[in-house]
C-alpha cells in the first residue's frame, strides 16, 4: 500500500533523513505557514504524476495559500479525493534520485541512485553518475552496496548521499517496505541533501510485525479506508469509482479484476474491487453485511452483482449467508444479480428460489448475469428520467 507523501516523509524524518519544514492542512482551519515563502501545496493522494495532473500548486506568498487550498481540497486526481494538502517551504537546488526497490523474484532489493531526478527521470540520462545494483536483503550487504552508490555521487554531496542511503537501507529493512524512493533528493548548495518527495510503499502481509503502522492505518484510517478495511477486517474492499453503479461481492482477486475488466469493457461502472473470501466467512453473514454497509454508503450504486465461483465453498451455505445478509437490511432495495457457479450450485439454486420474495436474480452465465445487470441499470435511468419529467 503507497503511503501519502506526508506520511512517507514523516518515516524518513524519523529515520534521519532531512525533509523540508511543512504542515499538513485539511481545510478545516486556517494554518500557519512555516518558516519564509515561498511555499509548494501538493494534494495528498497515493498516486504519482501527482504535478502533471494539477495537484502540485506554488504558493508564493501567505495571501496565495487561500486560492490554492479551494483549488485543491476536494479535488480528484486519478481517481482520488483530496482531503489534505502537504504545504512546505519551496526548495532549490539539483535533483537527484534515490530508490530502494524490492525485487521477490530475485532475492533481493534493487538499489538505484541518480544525479537526475525530477518528474522526468524516466527520460533523462543517467550518465556516469548513476548506480543501478541489485543487493541481498542483508544489512551489512546494503551498507556496502551504499557505500559503492556514495562514491558515484557528485563529490560536494558524497557524504549527504552516503548518510541518506545509510538512512533509507535501515528503514527500508526495519519496516519491511516494497518501496521507498526519494524523487527528487535535493542535492544544496552547502552540501546536504533534503528529500523534496517519499513515496513509500508498505506490505501490508507484514503489518503483524509492524505495529506503528498498524498505528498509523488507524490514526489516519479516512486516509486509509481500503488498507485499513483489508487489516481489521482480513479481505479486500477497494473503492474504484466513487461513482460506479454496480457494487460488487467477489471472491477471487484475478477472477475480480478479470469481471471488473468485463464490466468496464462494456460501458459498465463498477463502484468497487471485492474478494469476500467466502471460506473464512465460517457461516456467518457478518462479512456481507460488511459490504452492504459500504456500499449502502454508496450514493451511486444501483444494482449488486454477486460473483463466486466456488471449489471448496459450498454455495448452498453461502447462498443462506446472502438471504440471511439481505433479510438483515430490508431498507437497502437494491437488486441483485447473483452468479453462483460450482460447488453446491443446485442447492443454491434452491435456496434463491424459496427466497423469491428477495428478488435475487439467479444466473449462472457470466453473459447473461452481466445483461440483466446492465437491463437494470437502464431501467432505473429511465425511471429516474421519467421522474425527472413529472
């Protein structure tokens, strides 16, 4: 999971890397700028291209803070709502690249450093300054392999580079990261570096042995809803379209993203990535009635697709769980497309049938179950148009 520059940078910071001085505004009440301007305000949402998109705003003066903060609070980029924005004293000097990547495949973690960096460094030339190694997952094999990446430094900031890479290694073991890069690591004129950006990315099958970012994820969980959602409740529930119309029940994370990629292919919104986990829901409907909650929060949702298909699950059990969940909230009327596949299908099938009064819709053919899905939605805006007219 990719943590807000802001939280990226307050590990860094605690790790000993230098950050420049800022303040975390959400809008609620006026903040005091720190330090002299002029000042950078960056829209905290976990996706990169963050300046291309229009989330990166100059604020050269205290008077500029206003128009930006109605600019950008409120704002989606790629997806995302902004609800804070990160505002920091402007900074000056050549931009480097520093990076620690983890590489599963191999074994091991990639270190990568950089006299350019920038928002462009996929395009630029990393020339004879640059170092790319792939190292062991070991501190002493990390600190030599910084060492190596140091001395590729321009020689007025080897031993800046040195200090942060040292820093980045220790951090970048002790919190099990996928990733903590450092776009751009201003390299200044007297010779010290500051981390002008973190993105951090944190494995989230290694919270167990974390606990302070499990203090994190619930400190800042309006930050966090999907990463916080996977840890307290042990399955996945992310939001993708705020505005999607199809809530989804799912199991299987390919088998999820593979409907999701149907749906959007043919014009469809989904509201949401699911993979319910249907054997570890131990028969109960606590886990569905979870995600109805959610997507009863939904504004947008007008029709629930339910996806299992099921090997060890018995769908007859899961078939009750759904009845049990929908009996559970007679207010959400919302109308369900359920494709139940495998194990205990017929029995499923049943158990729908003597439900009727429900309305669940049983289709077992992926095709067919996505029409009656996309048959409901233009009913509904046909009756809303209609109520519209009236």
């Amino acid at each position: 999971m990719l943590l807000l520059e802001v939280d990226g940078k307050a590990l860094l910071a605690r790790a000993g890397i230098p950050v420049p001085r800022g303040i975390l505004d959400d809008g609620d009440a006026p903040v005091a700028l720190p330090g002299t301007g002029g000042w950078i305000a960056k829209a905290q949402v976990p996706v990169g291209g963050r300046g291309k998109a229009g989330g990166v705003l100059p604020v050269p003066t205290p008077e500029s803070l206003e128009p930006v903060r109605r600019t950008l609070l409120g704002r989606r980029i790629k997806g995302f709502e902004t609800r804070e924005i990160l505002v920091e004293q402007a900074c000056a000097g050549d931009e480097h690249y520093l990076a620690l990547i983890l590489d599963a495949a191999a074994g091991g973690a990639r270190l990568i450093y950089s006299p350019f960096g920038g928002v462009d460094i996929e395009s630029r030339e990393a020339g004879s300054g640059g170092y790319n190694a792939l190292v062991p997952l070991e501190a002493d094999a990390l600190a030599t392999a910084v060492h190596a990446m140091a001395a590729t430094a321009p020689a007025g900031h080897r031993a800046a580079v040195l200090r942060a890479g040292l820093a980045l290694a220790e951090l970048f073991l002790d919190k099990q990261l996928l990733l903590a890069e450092v776009n751009p690591l201003f390299a200044l004129a007297d010779g010290s570096v500051l981390a002008g950006d973190a993105k951090v990315v944190i494995d989230m099958n290694t919270l167990s042995q974390q606990p302070d970012l499990v203090a994190l994820l619930e400190a800042r969980r309006l930050c966090y809803p999907d990463g916080w959602r996977k840890y307290s409740e042990d399955f996945d529930f992310v939001e993708i379209d705020p505005h999607g119309q199809i809530g989804l029940v799912t199991t299987g994370a390919g088998l999820s993203m593979m409907l999701i990629d149907e749906l959007v292919g043919q014009g469809l919104v989904p509201y949401n990535f699911c993979d319910v986990r249907t054997g570890q829901m131990r028969g109960s409907p606590a886990r569905l009635l979870r995600i109805f909650d959610w997507l009863r929060d939904a504004r947008d949702v007008r029709v629930l697709l339910v996806n299992v298909f099921a090997g060890i699950t018995d769908l007859g059990e899961f078939a009750q769980l759904l009845v049990d969940a929908l009996r559970a909230r007679p207010d959400w009327k919302v109308p369900v497309v359920a494709r139940l596949v495998g194990n205990g299908e017929a029995a499923a099938r049943r158990i729908v049938a003597a439900n009727a009064d429900l309305g669940i819709r049983f289709e077992p053919d992926l095709e067919r179950a996505i029409a009656q899905v996309a048959a409901l939605l233009q009913g509904h805006a046909a009756a809303q148009e209609k109520n519209d007219v009236v």
